[in-house]
C-alpha cells in the first residue's frame, strides 16, 4: 500500500490519477463513480485521496483487502453487487467514512468486526439483503450511526443489545422482513430515535408498552396482520405525530397518542367508528378510513374532538351509505375531503363545513339524483368557485343514470314526492268537486221530495185561490207531535185532528 502510494504521489498532480475503462473520475473533489461496468473486483488504482466512490451494479463479490487504500472516503457505494460477506476489519481504514451503501447484494450475516472502524458512519443502507440476523456487538463498531436501513431482509427478532451502542439513530427501516412480535427490548436503547418503520412484517399484535422509545415521532406499521392493540401499546409515545397502521386486521381504531398529528387506518377490518376512539386528538390533522369493506356506520360524534382536522379521506367503503348528519359540521378547519368510491345515495350540504371546504370529491358513490343534490350540481358546475369539486355521474334514477350532475343543474332535477304532490293535488281537487256536485244534486232531490210530499200546490204560488177550496184541496191531518215542530211555521190555519 505506502508503494503505492509513494508511487503515485511521485507522479504528483502531474498525471491524472488512473481512471478504468468506462468510470468517471474527478480529481477536483476527488470522486470517480464506476457504475455499471462489469467491475469484478474494486480497482485499487484508483485516486487514494477520493473521497466519493461509487461502484453501483457491478460485479463485486469481495471487498477483502480493496478498501485500505482509501483512507479518505466519505461516501462509498457499493449497491447492485454481489457481496455475500463484508468479511471482518475489511473496513479498518474507514474513519472517515459517512455513508455507505450496500444495498442489493447477498449479504446473509454480518460477522462481528465487520464495520470496524467506522467511528463516522452516518448512514448505512443493508437493505435489499438477506440478513437473517444482526448479531449483538456488530454496530457497536459505528457509534455515530444516524440513519440504518434493514428493509428486505430475512430478519425475525433482534438480541436486545443489538442497538446498545446507537445513541444518535434516528431512523431504523425495518420494514420487509419477518418479525412477528415487535422487537421491544432491542429498540428500548434507542432513545433519540425520530422514525421507526416496521412495515411488511407479520406483526399480529401489539403488547402493552409494545414501543418504550419516547422520542419517536413518526411509526410505521403498514401492512402487517395486526388485529389486537392492546390500550396502552403506544402510551409512552407522547411525541409521535404520524402513524400509519393501514393493511392490517384491526376490527376497532386503536388508543392512539394525543399528539398524533396524522393518522392513516386504511384497508382494516374496521366496522364502525365510535367517539370513543378518536377522544382527544385535538392535534390530529389529516386522517384516511379507506378500502374498509365492513365500515357501515360512522357514529355522528365520531370527529366531534378533532378541531384541527384539515384533510379527511374516507373512501372505497362500499358498505358507507350514509353520512350521519353532523359528522363533520364541527369541523371548522376541514379543507380536504374525499368521500368517493363509498355508497352514499345523497348528501345534505347541510352537513358539510361549507365554510372552511376547499376540496370535495363525491366520485363514484351510488347517488340518487334528485332536488336533493341541487346545491352540489350548482358546486360542480362551479358557481360558487371557492370550492373545487371533480363531476359526479348520477347512480339513479334510472333515466338519469351515468348523467354527470353538473349538467342537470336547472330544471333536471326534481323529486318523486315533486311529481306525487302534483298528482296528488289533482285527485284531491276531483274529489272535492265530484263531492260538491253529488251534495248539490242531492240537496235538490231532497228539495223536490219535500214538495212533492206538501203536494203539488203547497207552498201556494201567487196565483193559487185563498182560502182554498176544500174540495177539490185534500185536507191535511198533523199529528200532534209534528205539531210541535211547526208552531212557529208559517202553517197555521190548518184543521188538526186529534187521534
Ligand atoms: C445469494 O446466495 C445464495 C447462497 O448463499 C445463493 O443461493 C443465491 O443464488 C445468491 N443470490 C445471488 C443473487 O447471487
Ligand atoms: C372482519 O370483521 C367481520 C365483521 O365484524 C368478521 O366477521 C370477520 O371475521 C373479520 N375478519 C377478520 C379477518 O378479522
Ligand atoms: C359559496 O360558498 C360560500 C362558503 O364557501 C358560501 O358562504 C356562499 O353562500 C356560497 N355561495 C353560493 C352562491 O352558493
Ligand atoms: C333524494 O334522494 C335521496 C336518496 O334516495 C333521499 O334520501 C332524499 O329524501 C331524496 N330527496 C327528496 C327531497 O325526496
């Protein structure tokens, strides 16, 4: 190595420093980047003072006994390769080095020793590997660790003093491997840890103080089978603003933080969401309830404590029909929602936050175009421009199906009772006339009767002889108790017969 060196320092600046067959070298910075060259082996010819090296999608196997020339390398790439082993102390001379990318090769276990000497490492990606296991004492050797990439590994559990040495990690991406319990007692040493992904794994529950880690601000748990969250699982972290816990089985929202700032419960198993469950996020700013296939019902106080809530996503929950009126009136900073893709037959503007909305999207639900939805057709055909809104087709009545509402606006939009009033009125008006004419026929009927029982000449007209002739007149016998009734008629001088 110091021949070389010597060497190439004789040459001084006089030279460029070799640069192989299809690399890129820069001896301002220096860097030299060999990507996809077909490199079987890392060149050692290469500018000893480079301090960026990337040797990405070649052929590499080993780095046994290539790196100590490179004393001053920040940043090595070494991605797209096909490592199997790091081997031990191949890495000695690496003080300096901050980032170091192995990602994409087959790397199945680190031996311990095998980042010795990296005292700066900053970064290191080992994701897209098959690791099966970190054994305890290996990042030990990388103190400064902040960011540690172990996605797409075979990793299933960690001994708990794999992270004992990582004072300043604050990202760890475990995601993609196979844990099925979380790996408590290892990430309890992480104490400054910010981002914790554990997405992709076959979690199937979360234990009482399942993550201790207080600092932790954004946690990961998409895409597991968790269907139990015991209630004070997340207790201890009082600082996370972001979960996402979408793909999983829960059958109810979990007990989340209070200082959850963004919530993501897509695709679960979720049936119903009571007030209950989201008590007390007052901070809570953006929640999705998507692809649930069992949601039906939303109890009306569901946000009734989210004030801060600006953007809400629920859509794709076929069985959501109905939007209990009230839902989301108390939400005065409410700029974005989707309610597509669920079966909502209608919506009353009546419980939206018109105010604050600056986003709505109704797409694909099962609506029932009628003057119910004439406000939103105005909406859609952007008379009131504030708030934007992507067309809506109608569901039904059938003759209106397919049409988009925005074009109904106008006279396109009536109601079955609209039509049933104006029949209905017309039935009445029938009656009420076949009513009259049936009493008017039958108070002259009764009339004619009447007249006809008097006789023909009673009452006497005009022209009738007075007194009447009692010959050719019948004479008209009353009984006593019609009598009664007639005492103050004009029917007076009339014979009346005891019998
Ligand atoms: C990785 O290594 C395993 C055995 O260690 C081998 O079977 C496999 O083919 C290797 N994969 C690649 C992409 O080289
Ligand atoms: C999802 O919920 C439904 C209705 O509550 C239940 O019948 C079903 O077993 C649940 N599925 C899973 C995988 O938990
Ligand atoms: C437009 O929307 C605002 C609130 O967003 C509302 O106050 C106003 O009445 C609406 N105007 C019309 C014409 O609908
Ligand atoms: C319009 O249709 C919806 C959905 O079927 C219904 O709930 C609503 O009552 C209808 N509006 C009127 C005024 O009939």
């Amino acid at each position: 190595m110091w021949t070389w060196l010597v060497v190439w320092s004789g040459l001084g600046g006089a030279v460029l420093a070799f640069c192989p067959n299809g690399c890129k070298c820069n001896d301002q910075v220096p860097s030299a980047g060999c990507v996809g060259v077909g490199l079987t082996v890392l060149p050692i010819l290469l500018n000893p003072r480079l301090r960026h090296l990337n040797m990405a999608h070649n052929l590499i196997s080993s780095i046994s006994q290539s790196l100590e020339f490179f004393k001053q390398l920040v940043e090595l790439d070494l991605s797209h390769n096909l490592l199997t082993s790091l081997g031990t102390r191949n890495l000695n001379e690496q003080h300096q080095l901050q980032e170091l990318r192995l990602a994409y090769n087959n790397l199945t276990h680190l031996e311990p020793g095998a980042l010795r000497g990296l005292h700066s490492l900053n970064i290191l990606d080992l994701s897209h590997n098959g690791l099966k296991d970190l054994p305890a004492g290996v990042l030990d050797d990388a103190p400064r660790l902040g960011v540690l990439l172990l996605a797409h590994n075979s990793l299933h559990q960690l001994p708990q003093h794999t992270f004992r040495s990582l004072p300043s990690l604050h990202t760890l991406d475990l995601c993609n491997n196979y844990f099925r319990v979380v790996p408590t007692a290892a990430l309890d040493y992480l104490y400054n840890i910010k981002s914790l992904l554990l997405c992709h794994n076959r979690l199937t529950h979360l234990d009482s103080h399942a993550f201790t880690t207080r600092e932790l601000i954004s946690l990961s748990l998409e895409a597991n089978k968790i269907d139990l969250v015991a209630s004070d699982a997340f207790q201890h972290l009082q600082k996370l603003k972001m979960l996402t816990l979408n793909d999983n089985m829960l059958g109810t929202v979990p007990v989340i933080p209070r200082s959850l700032d963004s919530l993501v419960l897509d695709k679960n198993n979720l049936t119903t969401i009571t007030p209950e469950t989201l008590q007390g996020v007052e901070r809570l700013s953006t929640l999705d309830i998507s692809y649930c296939p069992h949601l039906s019902r939303l109890h009306p106080d569901t946000f009734h404590n989210c004030l801060n809530l600006q953007r809400l996503t629920i859509s794709h929950n076929p069985l959501l029909r109905h939007l209990p009126h009230g839902l989301l009136r108390s939400l005065p900073r409410l700029n974005r929602l989707d309610l597509s893709g669920n079966g909502l037959k209608t919506v009353s503007k009546a419980s939206l936050p018109m105010a604050s909305l600056q986003y709505l999207d109704l797409r694909d639900n099962l609506l029932v175009c009628n003057c119910s939805l004439r406000w939103l057709a105005s909406v859609l055909a952007g008379v009131n421009t504030s708030l934007v809104s992507p067309d809506v087709q109608c569901s039904a009545p059938p003759k209106l199906k397919g049409l988009f509402l925005s074009r109904l606006r106008g006279s396109g939009l009536v109601c079955g009772w609209q039509g049933q009033v104006v029949a209905g009125s017309v039935v009445v008006v029938c009656c009420v006339m076949l009513l009259a004419t049936l009493t008017l026929l039958l108070c002259r009927y009764q009339r004619r009767q009447k007249r006809e029982k008097l006789g023909r000449g009673w009452p006497p007209g005009p022209l009738a002889p007075w007194p009447p002739d009692h010959h050719s007149a019948p004479t008209r016998h009353i009984m006593a108790d019609e009598y009664l009734y007639h005492t103050c008629s004009s029917i007076t001088k009339i014979p009346v017969t005891e019998v």
